[in-house]
C-alpha cells in the first residue's frame, strides 16, 4: 500500500524537479549597491531619478559566472533561479525592450548568457525568475500598495498617460525573449500578484495572465511553473515563502508538488548590515525538513555590486556541501516516508522510493539510544548505519525501549526497534542513519 501523498500530474515535467530537491536563488540587481534589502526603492519611496545612480555606477568587475556556478554545484544544489528582472525593472539581459539593462551600465555587458552558460557547463538546470512588476516602467500603474510612490498624494497625476495594458505588452514580449533566446528553460518564476492588497491590486487582469499562460506554454511546454500569476490553475508548483509548511503543502486538501524559497538572512538582496543569519546546521535541517514533507528547497544568495557571492553566503554553501557530499542521497530522490513510519522526537525522516531506504534525520543526538516506535520498524528494517561514514548500527527489538535499572521505559509495550547509538555525534552537521527496509 502507498502511504506517500501523490500530486497529481503537473502540465510542466516537474519529474526531475522532485528528484532533484535542492536549488539556489539569486536575487542580484541594482540594489546590490544600495546594500540594504533589494525592496530599499519602495521601502525608502526613492523615486527614479534617485535611484539612476544605482544604474550610473553598475559596474560588477569581479563578476564570474563560473564561481558561481561552482559554488553551487558544490553545495550539491541540481538547479538555479536568478532574477532576470526585479520589481525595480532593471534587466540582467541586453533586451530589445527598454534601455533600463545591463548592457547600458558602465558594466556594458550582458551578465545572463555567461551565467546560463556557466551554471549548465556545471550540469545545473536553468531557471529565470521575472518580476510582474515593473517600478520603472513608464506604463506600470502607480498604485498605493507596493512602490515608490505608493504614499503619494500625486498618484493620480502619476498615473496621466500611464497605459497597464501597454505594460502588459512590454512584459510579454520581454517573456518571450527570455523562453526563445537562452535555450531550453527549466523554471520559470514569476512575482507576484497582490488583487487581495484592494481595488487596485494588481492580478491576473493586470498581467493577462491568461495569455501570457498560452505563452509560456506554447513556447516552453515542459517549463516548470510556479503559481504567482493569479490563476486558478496551470501551475506546477506552489512556493511558501520564508516560512517552513507543518506538513506536505496542499490546495483544497490535495497534495501539491511545492518548493520553499529561504534567504541565509533576512534579505533577498545583498544585504552589507544584516546579521541574522541562518548557522549552517539550521540550513541543513531547513533542507531536510523540506524533503521530509515531500517539498523542495530553493536557497536564495545575493551577489555584492562587485559580482561576487557574500563570503558569508558562500562559508554556509561551503558547509552544506561537506554534509551533502556524505549526506547527498538521504535528499535526492527522497521525499516523505510512508505514513506507517512515524519519526523519534527531534528526527526528520526522508524515504527514497527506489531504493526502498529510509533516512532518520537526528536534529538533537540523544544519549545512547534511539527508539523507533511502531511494528513496521520491527518488521521491515533489515540494516541500520551511519549514513556518513557507513558504520553499522546495532539493533534491537523491544516493547517500548531498553529498560535500565529495573524501570520500566515509557511507551511500554508498544513494538519498538532500539538502536544504539556512539556516544559521540558523529562530525557533521546533521548525523543521519540509513535504514534498509526488508522487500
């Protein structure tokens, strides 16, 4: 019996996309100069004229695509997401469709073909993220929710001559560059719709969205999807931001294939003076946790105006991929395990269907012994070790635990494989045992 939630079948292939769990975000734009959180121009309502110094001194002379994409294929992620187009409209690619591009920086290059280039040389997939949102756009209307002139009391004077519709054009044509001009595109990731903000939220009429589906599809069949465009349906993914769902993510109580996108810190953006930042620990169970509901994990760095990825960013994927280096297969192909399999405290399980082996994530390592309760522990485990290092683990079947000093352990009765366990946590981040499964 399969105990495993199954999505149904997405209208992108999303098939390599829950094999492969692990991707990097990049959210890299103009607002890597101001250096405080990629939403400073609507934070700060900095209008366009002073925000162009951004795009007078854009000029990332450090930048190489291929340390970047090496960092990633090192950190074990399988995919990227970059941010061709953030909300303040400035573009990473030499468009036909606006001069407020790269290519027209002190810089004067195109920074998105190296980086495809770069980051599929090291076997990762291709996504683009593109902002629905456009603060520079002579057409976008000015609305009093998100923007830089969100508090102003000239918005109606704003807005003379402004056409939305016009603005939707502008980011079609910009989407069918991007799907006709950099090769096959594995993910495409567009931010964001807000109608629920209030009358003039902007939806699925602001963006028609409905055509820029057909687009999408048309031109890229196979793309994977997210699910911001405000539509009902025709998405593949849906994507919970900065937060970790409690269980496998659903719509109308079905299972969903479903990615979680998190920051190292509290911004997208390079951020120079952010300091809550994830410890490399955290970020290992973030992506376990992930796994272990059946979910991806999309982990976004924010290059400097320099070009380069924040030391701190690249110490955490630098950490992360000594644990997947030995940890790698209790993470891809793996998704949650089969609900009869119920984890100890402080443990995350992870399942590979294909291999039929379960993965004991141990979030805190307990003295001595782990406890796996319930009787298909008992009866289909056939081999536990250390996923690290392949060291045997020793088992034994019980009724609720081992009893030390003649008490009785609680739980008593219920069936019980015990494993027991080195004293010493094994050198990483998060030990995990491997469980073969009998069958």
């Amino acid at each position: 019996m399969n105990t495993i939630p199954q999505p149904q079948p997405t209208p992108g292939d999303t098939t390599w996309f829950t094999r492969d769990r692990f991707g990097m975000f990049i959210h890299w734009g103009l607002y890597a100069l101001g250096a405080r959180h990629e939403w400073l121009q609507h934070r700060e309502q900095i209008d366009a004229d002073s925000y162009r110094r951004y795009f007078k001194h854009f000029d990332p002379d450090l930048y190489d695509p291929r340390v970047w994409a090496e960092a990633a294929d090192d950190a074990g992620m399988k995919y990227f997401v970059v941010t061709t187009k953030h909300h303040e409209g400035f573009c990473l690619w030499d468009t036909a469709h606006t001069d407020y591009k790269v290519t027209n920086t002190p810089y004067g290059r195109d920074v998105l073909r190296p980086m495809v280039d770069a980051f599929r040389s090291e076997g990762l997939r291709v996504g683009f993220y593109h902002s629905l949102i456009d603060w520079h756009h002579p057409d976008y209307l000015v609305d009093p929710y998100i923007g830089p002139h969100r508090e102003s009391p000239n918005r109606a004077k704003l807005n003379e001559g402004r056409d939305q519709n016009r603005y939707a054009d502008y980011l079609h044509a910009q989407v069918r560059e991007l799907l006709t001009g950099f090769g096959s595109v594995d993910v495409l990731w567009f931010d964001f719709s807000f109608p629920q903000r209030g009358p003039e939220g902007k939806g699925r009429d602001a963006w028609r969205s409905e055509e820029l589906y057909r687009i999408v599809r048309e031109l890229m069949p196979n793309v994977v999807l997210n699910d911001r465009l405000d539509l009902p349906s025709g998405w593949d993914v849906k994507t919970p931001e900065q937060y970790q769902p409690r269980s496998w993510f659903t719509v109308g109580g079905k299972p969903v294939v479903w990615e979680a996108c998190q920051t190292f810190s509290g911004s997208w953006g390079y951020h120079r003076d952010e300091s809550t930042w994830k410890s490399p620990e955290m970020l290992v169970q973030m992506l376990a946790d992930t796994v272990s509901k059946g979910g991806n994990l999309l982990l976004n760095v924010g290059p400097t105006g320099r070009g380069e990825i924040d030391e701190r960013a690249l110490d955490r994927l630098q950490a992360m991929g000594e644990w997947m280096h030995r940890h790698g297969r209790s993470i891809y192909d793996c998704t949650q395990a089969p609900a009869e399999f119920e984890p100890p405290r402080d443990c995350r399980l992870t399942y590979n269907p294909r291999t039929n082996r379960l993965y004991v994530h141990v979030f805190a390592w307990p003295f001595r012994h782990l406890h796996l309760t319930g009787r298909d522990f008992v009866e289909r485990v056939e081999y536990a070790q250390l996923l690290n290092d392949a060291s045997e683990i020793s088992m034994q079947e019980s009724t609720g635990g081992i009893e030390t000093a003649g008490a009785r352990p609680e739980g008593a009765n219920v069936p019980t494989l015990t494993l027991t366990l080195p004293i010493e946590q094994p050198r990483c981040l998060v030990p995990v045992i491997e469980l073969y499964l009998k069958g």
